[in-house]
C-alpha cells in the first residue's frame, strides 16, 4: 500500500477563503448550552453560554467561532531554519487541562524554546500562540536504541527536556510545539489537547498510529527498515521492518508528520466554519472508546489505516447507537494492530507483526489482539468491508497526477449547492489510495454510490481488478437500518488536502467544490442519525462496470 502523498500546495493551508463570523460565547467543547457555567455562577462572574445553530456548513458554536476571532499568527510555520539540528517529542500523545506534558529534545543549539501553537483557521493565519516556554539549555541526547527483535526504534533514554501543565489557556484543540534553537533552527511536536467532557456535534480524530506506523526516525517503520531479516524473510512486507514503534521518539523531517498536508486542511475548514467540533486521536479512542457516543458525528481523516480492537468495537457500537461516520480517506480499518505500555508511560507502543504467526499472543489468548496484515485476516477473519462498505483497490504512485473523480447520483444530497450534474468531472480529486464498491463480497446491501470514477490502468497499481483498461475510485453512502447513522466513505485519499485552495488559483482546481461536498456531509451528520433525514437510496444494482 503506497505511502499517502502530500498535498499539491502546502502553503496553501494557510490561505483558505474567509468566513463570515458572529459573536458568541468563550469555551469550547459544547453541543449547547444556555445557562451560565456553575463555576463562574460562584465566582460571580457572567459568562456567556454557548450557543449552537444548524448553519449552511454543518452545526456553527458560537465558541468556535469567539476562539478562531483570536489575534492569530504566521509565526507557527518554519521558515529560514538555521544551522544545526533540533527535534524532539512529549510523553502523551493527548493530554487534557491539568495534566502535566513532558518534552524531550535532542539538539545541538546552546538553547532553546518552546511556543505552543493552536492550529485553527484565525482569520486565514492558521494558528493562535497559547504559551511560551522560557529559555532551555540545550543538550545532544544520546543515540535512540533499536530492539533488535522487533526493530523498534526508541529514544526512552533522552532524560526529560522541560515540562509544562496544561492550564486554561490551551483551549482543545491540535497543536504544533514548536521548538526553537538558538540559531533558529526549528523543528514540531505534535500535541492533541482533549476535553473529556466535551458533547462536541464533532469530533475529528487525529490518526497519530498512522503517523507513527510510517515514521523513519531511526530507520525503521512498519514499512521499512534496514540490515538483514528477522522473524521472517519475505520480500513483502519487508522482512527488516519493525513490528513495534514507539511513540517515544521524534518524526522524521520536522516533526509535524504528515499532519499539515493529510489533517490540517480539514481542522482549518471546520473551524473557518465554525463548527461545533473538539479533537482526540486514535490512541485516546483506543483507550475511551465510549468518547464516541458523546457526539453526533466522528470525522476520520485520510488514510487512517491502523487501528486497534477497542477503537473498532467502540465505532462499531457508537454507529449502532447512532452516532454517524464521515470517513475523509482511503485503506482505512485495514492494519490489525494494538497498544502497549513503554517505559515512559501506557500506550506508548503501537504493535503489529503484519504476520499473526510471529505474534507472541497467537494461540495464546483473544485472537482480536493478535495483530495482522488485515483485519479480513485469521485469525480475526473480520472484513471491515461489512462496515465500511467499499474495498481497498490499489494506489497512484507518487508523480502520477491526480484523477477527476465522476459524478455518479447528482439528485442526491451530497451534491447539492453544486450544479453538478450525472457524469460531470470534478479535476484533481483523487490520488494515492482508493477504494471501490465490492458487491461480490459481503457489504451492506443499502449502499448508494454518489461518485464512480474510472482511472486509467496505465496510472495506477491495483491487485482487485480491472474493467476494461480501468479501475475505479467510488463515494458512497449508507445508513444502519436500526439506528440510522450515516456511513460516508469517500473511497479517496487526497480528500483532506483537496480542502485547501491552489495558489495561483485554477480551473484545475477542486477546493471550492469539494469544500461545498464537505459541508454538505457535516450538515446532514450533524442533525443526528443521518437515516431520519436522508435514508440511503440503494443504486450500487445500477453501477456498471461495478469497479470491482
């Protein structure tokens, strides 16, 4: 499976179109409120409530909308680097307000500092500066450690760098750290604030075991690695790969993965919007799978491949009570993985040997902790397909330009706002990894393809089949026949970085249209159970060459 590409302008994140605001309340987290906060009733304080309102784009706070009011910054963004080297990581993947939030740091600067960024849509800025760091001494840590048994990659003998709380000021949200040295070298850490009690109509969830399944920091990731094999010698997946990665270490590059180009775009739209929504990763659903059903929607974005058992079972009987899914992203729920503690801390270490054989708990226990190249694979033999309703199909490879994707059912609600019309192309819509309907295999039978688009074999790999000279690319959509939750798959995994504008703008491209697609689903999943107001309208019978 290829790595997801980045998006075509990464400076164009920072300049999506600006929204019309209104005034409102000042915290955020909330479905809706009218009342005064207890605590500030006993402070004797006014504090306006937040408010909520179905708005064009999806349900509109009136905190969002007062947060992202905020004098913003550019600052976030790395420009003229120094020389030398600076990088760095926390020790919690996601944090609340109160806790305590440990950095560790590796540099070569005599000293550094510490701003914390906010990433929203501030006016078109991008981010708010929250706290800074006084000054640091700077220290090389020593070389990162591999075990050699699993090829995992770990920096838990760096001694702790600077520690911060997390106090009111940093609102939920995601944040860049950015560490700066005395030279100017910079570099990020990535930092998901939460709010436990937040009844959110969204919740978008950052794929950090993604993000850290792909890291090379050190020379191994699930995809790669260096020297001779272990365990095994297949030439795929590479038998030099780790089988477990630690988030105790930096990412490679800057620091910020690949969270600017494939999440970034999608938390700025939100919040240029608006929108009700607060923030948690896969780890902390992994860990509070009931979070889920404290919202009316969960926004997955792209390529969101890797999960575990409790984060699949916790989606799975949220949709069953309701809630909706928004899947922005291809080759998602495909790796069988698992968590586990590190020396600093629970859940630190994301496991999956891709081979059950070489699993230690393999015969040893449930089989939905023995982790797999597939979760269709034994011994879970669960085919997210059932779920998702549609089939991971193949990939562009890197330099391969982007495909239009086609309208298929422009009558449905998905379209509208748009003028597009049944077989219209909407340019540069699709890249790196795709999905496709699967009729022959065992998918929901209430499924309504709104888009079904052909890309040419010439582009693209594929092992799942080919129509006459093409593969196919589909959206579709469907709802549970009991409790009425929407699926949305948007089979395509370019949807994210899609949000942002092109600069110089162009014919060629899709941000306008796609962005109104965007928030025709976040306004139909924001209402609640999707099925009450747009029941899915099977026509998958209709599609030829059904793409797979």
């Amino acid at each position: 499976m290829s790595r997801r590409l980045a998006a075509p302008v990464l400076l164009a994140v920072v300049s999506l179109l600006a929204a019309s605001c209104s005034s409102g309340g000042s915290s955020l987290g909330h479905r809706s409120s009218t009342t005064t906060p207890k605590a500030a009733k006993k402070r004797g304080k006014a504090t306006a409530a937040v408010r909520t309102w179905l708005g064009p784009g999806g349900v509109e706070s009136s905190a969002v909308i007062a947060e992202n009011k905020k004098p913003g910054t550019t600052s976030w963004q790395i420009t003229n680097e120094g020389p030398g080297y600076i990088s760095g990581f926390a020790n919690l993947n996601y944090a609340k307000q109160g806790d305590e939030v440990g950095l560790y740091v590796s540099t070569d600067q005599p000293t550094f500092h510490v701003v914390a960024y906010r990433m929203g849509w501030y006016g078109g800025t991008g981010a708010r500066a929250v706290w800074q760091s006084g000054t640091v001494k700077g220290k090389v840590q020593p070389p990162c450690t591999v075990q050699h048994s699993t090829n995992m990659v770990s920096c838990d003998n760096w001694s702790r760098s600077l520690t911060f709380d997390v106090t009111s000021a940093f609102v939920p949200g995601d944040y860049l750290l950015k560490l700066v040295g005395t030279d100017n070298r910079q570099s990020y850490v990535l930092l998901t604030i939460w709010d436990p009690s937040s009844t959110a109509t969204y919740l978008v969830v950052n794929r950090s075991m993604v993000e850290e399944g792909w890291n090379t920091y050190g020379g191994y990731d699930f995809y790669q690695g260096e020297g001779p094999c272990i365990l095994d010698s297949q030439t795929y997946p590479p038998c030099n790969r780790s089988r477990v990665v630690s988030f105790d270490r930096p990412y490679a590059g800057n620091g910020s993965s690949d969270f600017l180009p494939n999440e970034y775009p999608m938390i700025e739209f939100m919040e240029e919007e608006g929108l009700n929504v607060t923030y948690c990763t896969d780890v902390c659903i992994s860990q509070h799978p009931g979070f889920l059903k404290q919202h009316k929607a969960i926004v997955f974005l792209d390529h969101d491949e890797i999960w575990t058992n409790s984060e699949r079972v916790g989606v799975l009987q949220a949709a069953s009570a309701g809630v909706n899914m928004a899947f922005f992203g291809a080759a998602t729920l495909v790796r069988h993985a698992r968590l586990q503690a590190s020396p600093l801390g629970p859940a630190r270490e994301v496991v999956d040997y891709r081979n059950p054989a070489e699993d230690p708990l393999n015969g040893h226990g449930s089989p939905w902790q023995v982790t797999g190249n597939t979760w269709a694979a034994p011994p879970t033999n669960w085919d997210a397909t059932t779920f998702l309703g549609q089939l991971y199909s193949g990939f562009l490879p890197p330099g391969e330009p982007s495909a239009p994707m086609k309208v298929y059912d422009a009558s449905s609600w998905f379209f509208q706002g748009t003028g597009l019309k049944n077989g219209s192309l909407i340019p540069s819509a699709i890249n790196s990894d795709f999905e496709h309907l699967y009729p022959q295999g065992p998918m929901p039978g209430n499924i309504q393809v709104l888009a079904h688009s052909p890309i040419p074999l010439s582009h693209v790999y594929t092992n799942q089949g080919q129509w006459g000279g093409y593969t196919y690319s589909d959206v579709t959509y469907y709802t549970y026949p009991h409790s009425l939750a929407g699926i949305f798959d948007s089979g395509d995994n370019i949807w994210v970085g899609t949000l942002a504008s092109c600069s110089p703008p162009t014919s060629q491209c899709p941000a306008g249209t796609m962005r109104q697609l965007t928030a025709n689903v976040l306004h139909l999943f924001g209402e609640g159970p999707a099925g009450r107001f747009q029941p899915s309208r099977p026509n998958w019978r209709s599609v030829t060459p059904y793409g797979s």
